[in-house]
C-alpha cells in the first residue's frame, strides 16, 4: 500500500469515528476529558496484530500501555527510557493496581533471538534484544535436547514474559507498591491464531487459559 493510500484509509477512519462511534459513547469520553482512571497497566509488544482493548475488551480510559519489540522491561538503572518513565508514572501517579506482561505468538523479536543472524543489519534492535537474553539463556540450559523449533520459541515466549516481570519489579516504584500489596504482576501469552490469552501460574509456572471454566 502507498503512503497515499495509507493516509486516505486512515484519515477516513477518524471522519467516521468522530461522525459515528464517539457520538454514540460521548458520555465514556465526557468522563474521560480531564482525567485517566486505568484499571490496568498492559504491557505488550509493538507488533500491529495485538490490539489489547479489543483482544480484553476493556474500553477507552482502562489500559495503561507500553509497547515496544518484544514487550521487555529493562532493569532499572539511572539512564531514564520511556520504559521506566511509563512504569513509574503508572505506579506513583496512575497507582494502577495490576500490571500485565504480554508477549504473544510469532513474536519477530523471539524469532530473532533463537535466530540472531536475521537480525545482523538491525544493530538498535540487537541492542534491545539483550534485555531479553537471559531468557534465552534459560531457553539453551534447561529445554530438553530434541524440542521443535515451534516448541522452542512457545517456551522462549514463555521465559521472555517471566523474565520482564522479574525485570519490571527492579523498578523502585514497583518494588515499594508490591511491599505495600498495592499491585499485582501478572505474566501472559496471547495467541495470536486462537485469540486466546494464556496466564503464568505463579506457583508452578504452568500457563493456563485465560477465562477457561473450571
Ligand atoms: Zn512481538
């Protein structure tokens, strides 16, 4: 698709949200004209195919984001990057009460860490896959000889997303507001084939489904 083409499809899409939706739930934005009461802080990859309010179905004013290539959280350090602005804006002024860590299926940046050569001519992005490298060195030391490459980057994911919340809770303002049992971490999976969301079970490490029954 051209630049030209992108920009009329995206151009007509705020005509009709502003014609059609916004009419329709002004009292949602009314509220939301001067202040945001998030339940959630929901940080998620970059990648176009996770849409965390349609895919939760939370609306306007409920999800806090961050986003970026692979959803990972840097250990806090005295160089401030939007990372730990988002965090500590999300724990000392928003005091959201739960924070989610969601990485999903096909994760271009997971691929690229059991793959590093694809990504030889992206030095910003080898740099920013470091913070997710003990994840994979976790990977390399404890799956099994003989898993699948499918299997391998489903457990990669999985130990990417465990990683970030242990990352996440090196941030003072996140260290202080767990202390107080003000906030809950909790580490999921999206798929992206399914639609579902998968849940790190604290105790055995296990990920469940979101919302199954029983
Ligand atoms: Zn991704």
């Amino acid at each position: 698709m051209k630049s030209q083409e992108a920009l009329q499809r995206i151009c007509q899409g705020v005509a009709r949200f502003r014609a059609e939706v916004y009419p329709a739930q002004r009292s949602i934005f009314e509220r939301l004209k001067h202040r945001q009461e998030p339940i959630a802080f929901f940080i998620t990859c970059a990648d176009s195919r996770i849409v965390p309010n349609l895919f939760t179905q939370t609306g306007p004013g409920e999800l806090f984001a961050e986003r970026n290539p692979g959803n990972l959280v840097p250990i806090h350090e005295p160089f401030v990057g939007g990372v730990s602005a988002s965090v500590e804006y999300a724990m000392l002024v928003l005091k959201v009460p739960l924070v989610i860590i969601c990485g999903h299926t096909d994760c271009g940046v997971m691929k690229a860490l059991l793959h590093p050569e694809t990504a030889r001519d992206l030095p910003d992005v080898r740099q920013w896959m470091r913070h997710a490298a003990q994840a994979r060195d976790r990977l390399l030391r404890e799956s099994p000889p003989g898993v699948g490459e499918e299997e391998r980057l489903r457990l990669l994911t999985q130990l990417n997303v465990l990683l970030q919340m242990e990352n996440l809770k090196t941030h003072p303002s996140v260290a202080s507001r767990l202390a107080a049992g003000e906030v809950e971490i909790h580490g999921w999976v999206y798929d992206i084939a399914s639609g579902s969301g998968w849940e790190c079970d604290p105790q055995s490490g296990e990920f469940k489904e979101v919302g199954a029954s029983g």
